[in-house]
C-alpha cells in the first residue's frame, strides 16, 4: 500500500479542490470528509464506504446494541450530507445502494438518498454486519467481545489471534470483492452502510498494519472513499480516500499476503471470474 501523490492524480480532481467547496459542510459531518472530497477524481466508479450517522449512545465500552436508533441530529445529518453530495459533486448517487441490515444503517442510506432527491433500492449485505462478516462462529467471539472490548477485539483479529473469526486478509478481501462486484457505472457513486468494527478492520488491513488505537477509529458519517482500476479483480488497484489523503493498494498483494498466511484462495468470496492457477 502506499500514497497516491499529487502529481499522480487527474487534472480533474486538482480541479476539484475548487468545486463549490465555498458551501458550508453540514454540521456535525467529521472534518475529514470535506478534505477527502476534494481529492476524488472524475468520472470513476466511487463507493463510499461509511460508518453509519449519529445513534444513541451505547454503553461506553463499544457494546452498541443493534437496536440503537439514529438520533434526530442523526438523520438531519444523513439527509443533509446525501444533499450536499449529490450537489457538489460531479457524480451522480442514482444507484441503488448497499447496507448493513441493521436499521440504523439502512436509515442512513435511505436518508442520505432522500436529500439526493433519490429513492433506490437498498440492498441488505451479510459481508456489512456481524456476525456474517468477519465474526464466523459469533457464539465463541461474541464472549471474547464482550470481555476485551471492541478495540482489543479488532486488534487481536487484526493480529490472528481471535478464534472464531476469518484471517484478517480473507475479512478484506471478501469487503473489497463485494464493493467491486457492486460497482456502479463510471461518474456513479455507490453508498455502502455498515459499522465502525467492520471500516476499521478493513482500512486497518488496506494499511497493513496489525494494532490501531481510538484515532484511527472512524466517528459516526465518516467514511473512505474508493475505486478500482478497469481490470479484472486480481490485477487491479485499489484507490481510497481516507481523512484527506488518497492511497493505492494493489489488490495483488492482499492476496499474496493471505496466501502467505497459509489459506487457500478458494475460501475467498471472490468475483467469479476471477481464475487461479
């Protein structure tokens, strides 16, 4: 993984930077996404992976139930960025999106759809929630959750050390085969709703690295944005956004790296046509 520098990017998205940015951000939208936006070339096939928007509190231990509603401020806040997106922009968001199938991220999505001026399907997907995505066996990790906390528990995946869990490159793998099967059409923007668990282990894997802390944990409506290059799936980039700085991985090594570790490609849940040998 490394940077994308500035000299590499499209003269489009240096123009970007003064693509009516002079509209204020809505408020209580993370500061990191205004900075990632001005970076994001034209005319791709963008997927905006994002954390859900503002819920109810949780325990203060990261135990969030799944029953915890957006607040009011929430989905002021999720309609008031689809509407921003969808107005300074050179993408369109007519696209039908892809969430996790717990309410508060399906909320985020349809609402972020309606300040688009949009009503699209929204696809529920296993590969944006757990258990279904990472967690395999959620009756041994769901007590190991519950006593480290969610910080200790995305480190010790990320780190294999966690029964009852995927190897943290087949979790990204899998991730980054859904996104590029469900690409939208060039100058398209795709939204994908899921948790903050699931967005760090997968940016933690895109950079890595095996430890993160509470800095590199993305706040609520903070999200990556990312695209692929025009090529089958196994010799393709991975371009993303991430808090104002663009990075490229080459899909090519994660799955060396898995190797690596002594899986077999045949657990991935890889695009079909992708080949072996």
């Amino acid at each position: 993984m490394s940077k994308f520098s500035d000299s590499s990017l499209p003269e489009q998205a240096n123009a970007q930077k003064s693509l009516k940015m002079s509209a204020p951000a809505p408020a209580h939208l993370p500061d990191s996404m205004i900075s990632s936006v001005s970076l994001l070339p034209e005319n791709k096939r963008l997927i905006l992976f994002t954390r859900h928007s503002l819920r109810e509190r949780s325990d203060g231990n990261g135990f969030a139930s799944y029953q915890l509603p957006l607040t009011p401020r929430g989905r002021i806040l999720a309609k008031s960025w689809g509407r921003w997106l969808a107005g300074h922009l050179p993408y369109s968001l007519d696209v039908d999106s892809i969430s996790s199938p717990i309410g508060r991220c399906v909320d985020t999505a349809q609402l972020m759809q309606e300040g688009a001026g949009l009503q699209r399907d929204i696809a529920h997907q296993s590969l944006l929630v757990e258990p279904g995505s990472l967690v395999t066996e959620p009756e041994i990790a769901n007590a190991v959750f519950k006593e480290i906390g969610v910080l200790n528990f995305i480190n010790r995946f990320l780190q294999g050390n966690l029964e009852g869990t995927k190897n943290a490159y087949q979790g990204g793998l899998d991730i980054l085969s859904l996104f590029y099967q469900n690409q939208p059409q060039h100058g398209h923007l795709m939204l994908a709703v899921s948790h903050d668990t699931l967005l760090s282990a997968f940016l933690a894997v895109m950079f890595d690295v095996i430890e993160i802390d509470w800095n590199d944990w993305p706040k609520m409506m903070e999200g990556v944005f990312l695209w692929f290059d025009d090529k089958p799936f196994e010799q393709a980039n991975a371009y993303f956004v991430w808090r104002g700085e663009v990075y490229v991985r080459p899909i090519n090594t994660l799955m060396d790296s898995y190797r690596a570790a002594g899986f077999h490609p045949s657990k991935l849940l890889l695009p079909p046509e992708v080949k072996w040998t």
